[in-house]
C-alpha cells in the first residue's frame, strides 16, 4: 500500500477495525478467564502468559517480553469495616432518612444493628491494622480544614474521613480527579502528623453510589503508617452528616493486607520491524497490571487492546511502516511504574532511539481526539481533517502519560501522544468492582484502536 | 444578566447544570414511576399528568397542554414466536455450536425440546395472527434478493425473515439505521405481494445479543395484512443459518394485538415568555411517547428532560429571554407523528410565529454538538469556540427532526436544530427492553441539557 495517510488510508483503518475487530473479543477473553492483574499477584503472570500466547498466534515480527522486579502487596482475607451510631439507628426506628440524598442509601442494609458493615476496600500499599482498630470520626474536606483541626488537637486518636469531593462542574472528569487524588495518596501520612489513628478516603468518583474505589496511597518515610481505606461515595456523605449528628459515632476496621518481597514479571511487546529504519521505534500501549477490583476492563485492559489491534490493523491493511511499530504492555503502572521504568533505563541502555511513543490509559470509551507534544501540533493541522469524519479530531496540546513519561527523560526529542476518549464515565467504574468487560462498549472501543493506528501511522510518515 | 452569550454565560450554564442538576432525578421519576409511555395507553396518560404536576412545580411563566387524538395499538397478552428443528437438537446433543459465532447464544436455552421459544417482539401496528400461524422460514438480506425469490415463487406460505445486518463501518449509527430500518417498516407488505404468511425482522441494532427491538412497521392500503415481529439480531443470526441447513425448520407464531379506536392525548408544554417579543416563539423539546419495551429512558425521555432542564437552567441563571422559549413534549412520534403534526397545524391556524425549533431525539448521551439549517451555519462560526471546550463544538448542515420538521411546512423560515449526542451506544438499546433510567449516566445527560440551553440562548440573540 502507498505509505501515505490519507483518507482512503484511514477508511480502510476504520472499515478492519469495525468490520474484523478482534480487540473486543480479546479483551473479554483476557477480562473473563484472566480477571484483575494486581502487579506481583498471581493473576497477572496468567495474563502475561495468556497475552504472550495471544499475540504469538498474529505472527507479528516479534513478540517478547522484558523482564521486570515488581512490588507484591496483597489486600488480605480480612478487610472490614463497621460504624456503630445510635442516632442512625433511631433515624432507622423511626424512617427518618429521607434527609440524605442520595438514593444510593435505600440499597443499604437498614436495620438498626449495633455495627453497621460499611462498603470500604483498603487503599493499595496501606499497612494492616494488627488487630482491630476502633475510634471516633473527623470528616473534614480539605488540606485547610485537616490542618487546622489538627492543629487544635481534635484529630488525635481519631480515623479522619478525607472527603473533598469531585468539582462536578470540571468537564474533564480527570482534572477533577487530578484535583482530589492527593487526598488519597498523601492523605495517611497528613493525618499521622496530628496523632490520626487511620483514614478514610472519600472515593475518586463522579457517582454517588454504593462503590468502593481503591488506588494507590504512599507513606512519607519518616512518619508512622497508619491503615487507609476507600469508602463509596454515598456512604461518605452518610458518615460525614452523622460525623456532626453523633459524638458517639465509632468505626471500627481490621485489615490484615500485607507488603511481600518483590517478584519476578515482564513488560509484554509484539511489533513489526520497520522497512526503511528499523533500528528506530514508535512505542504505543497501556499498562497490563491493574487493580485488584473488578477486571481492570477499562483501566487498562482497554488500552493495552488498543495497542494490540492498532498493530494488528496497520498489518491487515498491508501498512508496510518506516520505522519499528512496537506494542508494549507496562506492568505496574498502578503502584510503582517499575514496568516504564525499566523499559525507558533498558532503551537508554541499548541506545535503541525512541521517536515517538503513545499511550492510551484513559479507558476504552467513544475518541474524542489526541493530546501532543507541542513541537508536533503543527503537523497534526494537516491531519485533523481526515480525523474529524470519525469524531477524533480533537487535538490538543498534552501528550503526557505515566508510562510514556520516562522516556522523555533519556530523549528529550521523541514525540509523546496522549490519545483522549470521551471522559465522562471513566470514573465511575475506576479501581472499582465496576471495572468489568459488560461495561465496555464494542463499537466505542473499536474506534479507540482505529484512531491511534491512524495515528501512529502519522508518527511514522511524520517522524525521521 | 447581560443579554450576551460569552464565555461567563456559558460557564454558567454549565455550572447550574452540573452543580444543581434536576434532569436526572426527574428522568428517574419518569422511568420509574410511570415507565414506558405508547400513545393511547394509561401509561402515557398517567406520565402526562406527571409531567404536567412536575412542570408546574417550577413556576415556569406558563405550562399548558394541547388536546391531539393519538392511535391506540395494543400488543396483547399473547406474543409467542417458536422454531422446531431437528438438525438443532441435534447439534444441542453433539455440543457442536461452536460455529456460532455470536457469544449470546450461550445464555440462549439450549436443552434439545420440540419446540425453541425465540426472544421477539412483536412490531408496532402488526396485525395478530388470529390464531397460530406455522410456516417454513426463508432469510434475505435485500429487497432484491427478496425479489428474486419472491418472483421464483419460493416465499408462498413461509415466513420471511428480513435480515439486513447493520453496516458497522459507518461511524455515526443513524446512517445505519437508516440504511435498514425500510425493512421494518415497509418489509410485511414487500413480502406478502410473494404470498409470505409473515415477516420476522432482524432487529435494528449494533449489538449481537438476544434482545428484541420493536419498531413501527406500516402496511401499504391495498394489500393483505400479515403479521410482523422483531428477532433478537443473535437469533437472526441463527434463524438464518437453520434456515439454509435444515429443511425441516418450522416456526410457529401467535400474536393477539389489536388497533382500538383513538384516544384524546396532549402535547404538553411549559415557557418562559419573551421580554421583547413575546409573539415570537423558539420551539424545543422531545417526544414524550415511547415504545412499550423498557422504559423509553433514552428515547426519549432524554430529549424531555433535556428540554425541562434547559428551560429550568436559562431561568436559573437569570436570563431574559428576547422571544418566547417554550419546551415542548410532543406525543405519538413513534406511531403517528399526531402530536407534532397537531402542534404547527396550531400555530398556523393562529398566527403563532415560531423563528426556531430544536429536537433532541437521539439519546442522553455525551454532545458533540448541533446539526442547523444551512442559513444558519455562518452564525454559528462565532459560537463554536465558546461550544468547544465542552465538547460541544461540532456544527454540521442538517437540522431536521420529526417533530420539527412539520413547522417547516408552514414556516419556510423557521430555523430548525438538531441536537447531535454521540451515536455509539443508542441503538443498543433503542426500542428494547433495556432502554431503561440505568442505562443513561447522569452527566451524559445534563452535559446536553446544558449544550441545548446555551443553543437555545443563541437563538434567542441572533434571531428576530
């Protein structure tokens, strides 16, 4: 085919991945006989093989894997969390709950019982409780207000409720979680600092529901850790009113998550070898690992199938490419980045040059455009036209990305792509039990894999 | 406020509905509290009461119903469709149904029984059957290989199953739909001229599942009624394939809808009067009917809700609206078209103006911008930048709508909108039993609502 992205190129793209897609197939396969990929978790050495093997069976040029030491955290057997509070229960005697908003409240269990089993997943990386832990509750709402109770001594031998909420109002649902993450990740060590016993973090949703979103949190060194956990949306506005109503509010939590040494695993990458500069590669992906809620379907098995069919599909329509065409799957993106790490040190290493590299870790949902390194902006204008027809033309400066990132730091001229789908479920499934293959939709996650195989079509003619 | 559409306008919009949203809680009630709402049903007259009881709780300066009879179809209790075959049994004991490439086929029952119960619905205005009809069955998938069997006398006595498939490759799933739903509508009276007892139609959907999609169908007045039904587009897919591999296949159907007499119904309608020509008036709304499967919660109670909630922001914000700006639910799109034929058959008989008119009758989903008359794209050149950083920002030619478009007729200068959400997911549900509230996302919705309030505004300045 001529090497030329043009627009019977990009229907041609669109027409493999709409008429022949295999990416949604796939990634039921890897959702429903895989499962979650926690890094270091059993699980995710399935996958790795299950992956291998798969894309083995396409005949790529090559396909390898690179191995990796990722961190081993487990969340344990036990992981409970309970509130006791006998103005809820009168609330409950009495049917007087209709002041709480949230519908999600009526799919509670409403009996008045001495503990009340709160919907609560500990935070990854959080130490164990040793033993149950029971104490009152603060609830407070930002940096501001934690410091200032803190400083008054109204924190000590408390669990304090981190619960900023998402500003609703933020059409990019990531600039409003980019606003509240923080909380989640640095939000422990804050507390520790006012004698806090544990926190809850609110968690990092658009919805009100009853669903329990885990993520990342680190501790400062120097600081003692205390347990941290995720509590749902709805039942943090719950806890935060009877926080005010009920001095005798108590909650009680007993983990016994764990830290294990770290393990062997692999970053996962098929390619095909360039025609005119094969020494010199685009790399495009997402991350394998994922959290160990639900089946980590969008975050980021969406993405690592984009990348998969984008190399599948530039093959099937006879792109013959310039430069080398590589598909990578990052481990441990999601606690500890071990995965891109070693892959941008090894790059460097070899001295094998990076030109480009795109990442998609935003879910698998309806394209909207791509965000790019400003140097390259100017290209794209040519471009946008041939995109717009398919609805992803929008194209923005950006380009940044936890796994491409590191690159950048050996390479200062390779070009790094963000691609963008519509943002506005994301987080409502996000390192949540939600996070599974029925909510991906196949049409939406087809045109996902077009677009960036048309755009690393663009890389390769574009780039030298 | 300032009588402008700028940026701070627009924010504001868009903060009232993300901040202080009612379309959702009230698109909620709707689902249910009433549920689906078929033109002459109780149901659509008990959802006319609501909304006029809800409308009225807002204070809107008037909310007011017009009087339309609507046709009365009714599907019955009985609604059976059933195939025998031998050769699928023995497949079923031979666990040889792996050739079978759609996966819904694994939730389908699959123990070898004389008789296999077919998920199908049956199509709106179809005649029954007046008892059980058993017939052979033929698959075609074009009017000309309809013909061309039809004219070798090879559909006399059979059923035929009408079974154009989606074109997946075309991005925006209207075109598609398009493309295929003539033989819904008009397929009985194509097969009946060849002597077909009754139709079955491959449901108008992308998805390959087991839900059956209803739909109006129509029979030209000089011939013969046959019954038709809708077949989930997994069942089609393998009615077609028994239908070439076992000679044998018989399917049995019994239907008793009947078509009663018309009903008196409403359009209903709330408005802001205009403060400088309250004569002239801006047409936007949705249909409130529905089909009778699921709970018509994105067709179109989105649109409904959209049209509330856009009327609720602009008074909100504070805006002074030049011309009259009134929300409109038209009754009985689905089957008739009565109510908007009714409502500019009435503004033409009283001189009522109408300078604009927008429908949003494509789901509550992610915008992505508006389709306008022609005459009024130039205008909207200095709009789309203030419509771009809420992803609203696609204005294309088009405009047209079926409620709408009757103003047309007697307004050759009305300018007609098209709200246009993102078109991925709509026809998986469209008509189908799981057109329920869970399947629309709350920001996906007030994001249109929000859009369709800053358009109407639009409107309201540039037009006289």
């Amino acid at each position: 085919m001529a090497a030329q992205v043009d627009s019977a190129f990009v229907r041609s793209v669109y027409d493999e991945a709409l008429l022949n897609g295999h990416c949604y197939k796939r990634l039921g396969e890897l959702c429903k006989t895989v499962g979650s990929r926690l890094s270091g978790s059993d699980n995710a050495e399935k996958g790795i093989r299950w992956g291998t093997a798969m894309l083995k069976s396409y005949r790529f040029d090559s396909v390898f894997t690179q191995p990796v030491m990722v961190p081993r955290w487990e969340r344990g057997e036990v992981e409970e969390l309970y509130f006791s509070s006998s103005v809820f229960n009168k609330k409950i005697k009495n049917q007087s709950l209709a002041n709480y908003d949230c519908e999600a409240f009526e799919e509670l269990p409403l009996k008045a019982v001495k503990q009340h089993k709160i919907p609560a997943v500990v935070l990854g990386g959080s130490v164990g409780t040793n033993g149950k832990i029971t104490a009152g509750l603060v609830s407070v709402h930002s940096d501001k207000e934690l410091d200032s109770l803190g400083k008054a001594g109204l924190l000590k031998g408390k669990m304090v409720l981190l619960n900023r909420a998402f500003p609703e109002n933020l059409i990019n649902t990531f600039a409003a979680y980019g606003s509240c993450v923080p909380q989640r990740v640095n939000g422990a060590s804050k507390a520790v600092k006012y004698g806090a016993v544990a926190v809850l973090v609110r968690s990092m949703s658009n919805r009100c529901d009853l669903h329990a979103h885990t993520g990342v949190m680190m501790y400062a060194d120097s600081l003692r850790k205390i347990p941290a956990m995720a509590v749902a949306t709805a039942v943090a506005n719950l806890l935060d009113q009877l926080s005010r109503e009920d001095a005798g509010l108590r909650i009680s939590m007993q983990l016994n998550c764990r830290t294990l040494p770290d393990r062997l695993s692999a970053n996962v990458m098929a390619q095909s070898n360039g025609t005119k500069a094969p020494e010199k590669v685009i790399a495009f992906g997402g991350h394998f690992d994922s959290w160990d809620q639900g089946e980590g379907a969008h975050d980021d098995g969406a993405g690592c199938m984009h990348a998969f069919e984008a190399l599948r599909i530039l093959k099937a329509v006879g792109y013959k490419p310039k430069h080398t065409l590589r598909c990578v799957w990052w481990i441990n993106e999601e606690n500890g980045l071990r995965g891109a790490t070693e892959y941008a040190r090894k790059a460097a290493e070899t001295g094998e040059k990076h030109i480009a590299a795109l990442e998609s870790d935003r879910g698998g949902f309806t394209p909207r455009g791509f965000g790019v390194d400003s140097a390259f902006l100017p290209v794209m204008n040519k471009y946008k036209s041939l995109l717009e027809p398919y609805g992803a033309g929008t194209i923005e400066k950006g380009g940044g990305g936890a796994d491409i990132g590191p690159l950048r730091k050996f390479n200062s001229n390779v070009v790094l792509v963000g691609f963008i789908p519509d943002s506005q479920r994301y987080f409502d499934v996000h390192h949540a039990e939600t996070d599974v293959f029925e909510n991906v939709n196949k049409r939406e996650l087809e045109l996902g894999a077009a677009a960036i195989a048309v755009m690393i079509a663009i890389l390769d003619q574009e780039l030298e």
